[in-house]
C-alpha cells in the first residue's frame, strides 16, 4: 500500500470532555498553552449569542490566554444541528492546523464529539420543522407524556434512558424515527458497529471527571454564581429582544427555569433548586455518554489538580502526535 501524503493525513485534535462543571475549560486553556493550540468549542449551548451567563461561556481572563473558536456564531432563533457544528468545527480544525497550531475541541456535548471523531450517519439524519410543530402541538394538547408513549412504541430503548418531562429529546426520537423510519437507538447502534468510514479527524480524547458528591458541589456553587452574575437579567433581556420561551435554546438548563420564574409560575428560590437538581441529572446522563466511548483516557480531577491534568494530556498528545 502506498504511504499517504501529509495531506491525506487526519489531522491530530486534542479533546477535552466531561461533565458540566467538572473544569474542562480551564483544563483546556492551560493545554493550549502548553501546546500551542487553539481551542475548538464542543458545547452546543455555547454557539448562542446572547446565553453567556446561563451557558458558563469562558470568562475574559480565559479568552485572554487561548484562542476560541465556534462561539456565539448563531442567533437563539437560528436552527443549529449537529450536522453544522460538525461543518464549522472541521473548517476551524483545518485552519488551526494549516497555521501550525494545535487544534484542542473542549465541550460537554458528547454528540458532537462523537459526529466529528467518528463520522456517525446520524449527524446527517433529516429534520423535519413540521412533524417537529405537530409533536409540539400534541404535547401542549395532550400532554408530554402523549408523546412519550408514542416513542415507547415506536423506540422503546431510547424511551428509557428519556424522562417524560424531557419533551425536547422525547420530540427529537420521535422526528428522527418518523423522518428517516428508524429509531434513534437503531442510529446509534449502527454507528457503534460502523468501523468502515474513516473520520477526517484523529483524536486523543480524555474526559475529566470528579467525585459525585465533589461535582455536585461545584454544580450548586455554578449555579449560585450564575444568579449572582446576572442570570436572570440575561433571560429578561432575551425575552425582551423577541426571544420566545418557545424555542429550543430557551427551554435549555437554566433558561427555562428562569423563564418559569419570569412567567411568575415558580419563585426564585424554585428556580434555583430546580437549575441544581437538572444540572446534577444532566451531568450523569454526560457521564453515561462519555462511558461509551471506549478510546477515552478519564482523568479523575478530585484526586490531582487541573495543572496536573493539563501537563498530563500534553505529555500523551505529544507521544500520541509523534508515533
């Protein structure tokens, strides 16, 4: 077999994963530094313009010391999928390694991960804003739970890891079942099996991770800092500027539970319990992801500091770049 030329080559990527709050940005700043990189964001509430407080964005200091790209590149109202995350985050890669960086992806959001390093048939599965509108619509007549019967029929395996209050991820399993006449379980069982399709990308992928009660902790102090910084300011603004509850963005972790406080159907204090305990059930549902991937190296972040961690995944890209 003829050797590939270095254009052929994947080009190597450094990702840092993990839990909310679990200290990934800061662990991905330090790396970029080490390794002259720029980082890549992988959050897909962070591409909103507008959602920094809520989305725990990288703060000044941090965008002082690294470079960040794929962030705030949509408007709340703009549809943005996995597919086009995929689209930007390559462009991004290839231009970060074409000026001789190091191109470092950080984020939370397993499915696009998984989209780029793997190349999985669902980032192009179709969507459809009508069957989406009439799912919407039986769940305000019906009820959430309608819809979620509907896909324990149809998907009974992506129905239980769902709740039935989880009417944004209930809706997505019906609509990808009804537009491409598979379940979503069936989609992900065949990109796990898929080792045909090679991905554009190499990548060394470590996800940190904390102590249950250690992370819960950090969840409840995030969330204290966020109301403090202005969260609820943020969301008023958003509504302000004709932003509806409606839309997906603003039905995500923290905005939702805000606009419930807003629309004077929950209290602040509500809103706040509400934000910690959907937070915590968020970062375990991430830890399950994230243990599905079996080339993953974990870093357990309560047991060394984040500057140990970052010299630790410096030191293994550097051997895993040059073998």
């Amino acid at each position: 077999m003829p050797e590939e030329s270095l254009e052929s080559m994947p080009a190597d990527t450094i990702v840092i994963s993990g839990p909310t709050a679990s200290g990934k940005t800061e662990v991905a700043v330090q790396v970029s530094e080490l390794v002259n990189g720029e980082i890549v964001n992988a959050d897909s509430m962070q591409v909103y313009r507008g959602m920094d407080i809520g989305t725990a964005k990288p703060n000044q200091d941090e965008r002082s010391r690294a470079s960040f790209h794929l962030l705030d590149v949509a408007s709340p109202s703009d549809p943005y999928t996995v597919s086009l995350w995929r689209e930007q985050a390559s462009k991004a890669i290839r231009d970060i390694t074409a000026r001789g960086k190091v191109p470092v992806i950080c984020g939370g959001t397993g499915f696009y991960i998984r989209s780029l390093l793997r190349n999985p048939a669902l980032a192009e599965t179709g969507r459809s804003d009508e069957i989406r509108a009439e799912l919407g619509i039986l769940a305000e007549a019906e009820g959430k739970q309608a819809v979620y019967n509907r896909l324990q029929q149809v998907d009974p395996i992506t129905a239980t890891r769902l709740h039935p209050n989880d009417v944004l991820r209930v809706i997505r399993a019906m609509e990808v079942y009804l537009v491409t006449g598979t379940p979503l379980s069936e989609h992900h069982r065949l990109d796990r099996e898929n080792t045909s399709r090679t991905a554009e990308f190499r990548g060394l992928q470590f996800v940190l991770n904390r102590d249950r009660l250690e992370l819960s902790e950090r969840i409840e102090r995030r969330v204290d800092s966020m109301m403090m910084a202005g969260l609820i300011d943020e969301v008023r603004d958003l509504l302000a500027a004709g932003y509806a509850q409606t839309l997906a963005p603003m039905n995500s972790l923290g905005y939702k539970e805000v606009c419930s406080y807003l629309a004077n159907s929950i209290t602040a204090e509500q809103a706040v319990r509400e934000i910690k305990f959907n937070t915590r059930r968020y970062a375990k549902r991430q830890l399950t992801w994230f243990r599905a991937e079996p080339e993953a190296h974990w870093i357990d972040v309560s047991t060394i500091s984040l500057d140990a961690a970052a010299n630790r995944i410096s030191r293994e890209w550097h051997a895993f770049h040059h073998r």
